[in-house]
C-alpha cells in the first residue's frame, strides 16, 4: 500500500512537471510533444495507482475499549466469608475484612489455634471456633488453584452457629409435639381406668373390672412399645465398617423385598454401575436402611395400579457413591419434605413415625447423609450419598 501511494505522489511530481515544461516549450514542437508524452504516462500510472488503492482492504476501526470491571478488591474486601491465601511454611494470609475480624481481639480467644484450624487438605468440613463468645461451629471450606501459574490453597470459613441452633431448636420442637401427642394419647385413659378401677371393685362389677383392667394392660403395652421405638432412634447400634461389594448387598435387598412387591401387582428394579462398585460400610445396617426405605416405599404406593421401585447405585461428582431409592407413588406431600426424618412423625394411619429417622440415623453412623429428591415424573426419591 506504501509503495502505491509512493507511485501516485511521483506520477503527481511527473505530471506537474510536464505540464510546466510544455507551458516553457511553446515555440519548441518537440519539447511540447515529449512533455505531453511524459504526461500522458505519468497521469496513466497515477490512475493504475489510485485504482490499486480503491481496491485495498480497508483497516477496521479500533475496538472500543472493554468495559470497566467491577472493583473485585472491594467485592472481595466486603465478601461474607472469612477468606484466607494458605501458602507452605507461612502463616494463613487474611484476604478480607471478615477474615481479619475473626482474629481481632474480642473474638478469637486463640488466633493460633483458629489459624491452625485452617491447615487442612482441601475439602469441607466442621470446624468448632473457640471464640470469646464460646465454642462456636463453622464450615471450613479449602480448595486447591492455580493463579497466573501459581499454585493456591484457599481456605473459606463460615460460621453457622446460630442457624444450627435454629434448626435445633425447630428439631426439638417438632420432637417435643410429637412426643406429647403419643405419650398423652396413651397417659390420659391410663388414668382414666385407674382412677375408675376402685369404684368398679367397690361396687362388684368384676366384669367391667376386668375389661377396665385389661384396656388398662393394652394401652400400658403400647407405651411400652413406644418407648422401645424411641430408644431404637435415639440409641443406634455402633457399626462395623468392612469393605463391602455393593451389587451382591443390593441383590440380596432386591430378592427380600420382592414377594411383597409383586403380591401387590408391581415389581423391583435394581441397578449398579458399574457392577465393581464397593463401599466401606456396615453390610447389615445398609441393608437394613435400604428395606426400610423400601417398606416405606410399599406403603406409600399400596393401591395404585402396578407400584414400581428402583434402587441404583452410581458414582458421582467427587468420586462420592450414590444411592437412589424411588418410587411411582404419590410422593411426600408439598411442605413436608423437612418433617419426614422427626421421629415418630407420620402422615399414614397407624404408621410409628420411626422408620425415616432410623434410616437418617443408621446412614449418619455410617458417615453419609440421606436426603429427599423431588422426582421430574411424580413419586418420592431418596438419595443416600457416601
């Protein structure tokens, strides 16, 4: 493009130059033919030139300029979370505000020990903060990464001390309405026959005596019982961890649980992949959950046309195990979803209200957390996770 340009600026010189020394040579034929000659190819080149550079790709405009970040100091400066920068052979460095107030005076008894806390492989955690307020509980979060080649550990800490005191609080509740409800339906005519008791037997009426008495043994046996369920909630079985091959474990769930499935017109449908997978675990006390949950599961479908189970077993994210027991039934009611796992409560007729929250007990001691799923075809959906 340069040299075009060159190329019209001295065809423009030869022009002007020509047309000077054909005005100079008027009375000199030949000098005026050659300058009109020196002209004419100048004028042509100059053109060839300009019409190269018509057809030259012109240059884009400049980009506008990006437009401006927000401020991540300032957003990293006032995040809600304790952040700290973990480096090999220093102390933790604080990144944020949240951060440097836990280890301000007036709040951490120990910086040290709550600095040392956050020396931990990465993953999540609770972490018990021994603040000035009290022992106060956290999640501590640490993960690894990698900024502008160089490799991090970063540690996030939450404290969650109130909102655990809450949802206690709102467990023992519920627990305590529940508790009250059985043992008064059972207290109240307990007493009602034992206060009525003397006066059947001053009067002779050894029959009613005798019916009054043995309402008086029903209702202290279902008392009984019901003390038996509470303790096998609040007192489960230590267990015993062996590694354990989940297929054969499942097969055998599947072959116990089958006849009443199929007595009621449905069927059980098993799934494990891939078939190798194991967990270390209590064989026994897993099997145990996984009946409950199909038991439960049974009652939940009983007269719907051709109830359908499907336990599976998959791997997900984190190389973490998941287990899935589902059904087509009508599924947990709309706002129940956090109720289901309190002991002794129930939204069927008869039922104890013990299973789910032995279930959420036993899988607990086995180190994994059992939660309730949503299902996109209707039914109810429990996801085990180790």
């Amino acid at each position: 493009m340069a040299f075009e340009r060159a190329r019209v600026a001295g065809a423009a010189v030869v022009l002007a130059a020509s047309s000077a020394g054909a005005v100079a040579a008027l009375d000199s034929p030949r000098v005026l033919v050659a300058c009109a000659l020196a002209g004419l190819i100048a004028a042509a080149t100059g053109w060839a030139a300009l019409a190269r550079l018509a057809h030259q790709p012109r240059p884009l405009p400049p980009e506008p300029p990006p437009a401006p970040r927000p401020d991540l100091d300032a957003a990293l400066e006032h995040a809600p979370l304790a952040l700290w920068r973990l480096t090999a052979g220093h102390a933790p460095l604080a990144l944020n505000a949240a951060a440097r107030r836990l280890i301000a005076p007036g709040r951490a008894v120990e910086p040290a020990a709550l600095l040392a806390l956050l020396d931990a492989d990465p993953g999540r955690r609770v972490v018990t903060l021994p603040t000035e307020h009290g022992q106060e509980r956290a999640v501590l979060a640490v993960s690894a990464l990698t900024v502008q080649g160089e490799a991090w550990r970063l540690a996030a800490l939450a404290p969650i001390e109130s909102e655990l005191e809450t949802e206690a609080l709102g467990a023992w509740r519920q627990l305590v309405q529940v508790l009250t409800h059985e043992i008064m339906n059972s207290l109240t005519p307990i007493a009602s026959l034992a206060g009525s008791a003397p006066a059947l037997l001053d009067a002779g009426e050894v029959d009613e005596l005798r019916a009054a008495l043995a309402a008086l043994a029903r209702r202290a046996a279902h008392l009984q019982g019901f003390v038996e369920r509470y303790r096998s909630v609040s007192q489960p079985p230590a267990p015993t961890l062996a590694d354990t091959p989940l297929a054969p474990l499942l097969q055998a769930v599947q072959r116990l649980v089958a006849p009443a499935w199929e007595a009621a017109g449905g069927s059980v449908a098993l799934s494990v992949a891939p078939e190798t997978l194991a967990l270390r675990t209590d064989a026994a006390q897993l099997e145990q959950v996984l009946i409950n949950l199909a038991q439960n599961a049974l009652q939940a479908c009983a007269g719907r046309p051709s109830p359908q189970l499907l336990i599976e077993a998959r791997l997900s994210r984190g190389a973490r195990l998941r287990l899935t027991v589902a059904d087509n039934g009508p599924g947990v009611p709309p706002g129940l979803e956090q109720r289901i796992f309190t002991p002794f409560f129930t939204t069927r007729d008869g039922g104890s209200g013990v299973g789910l929250a032995v279930v959420r007990q036993l899988v607990h001691g086995l180190g994994g957390t059992v939660r309730h799923a949503k299902r996109p075809g209707g039914g109810a959906c429990f996801v085990l996770t180790f």
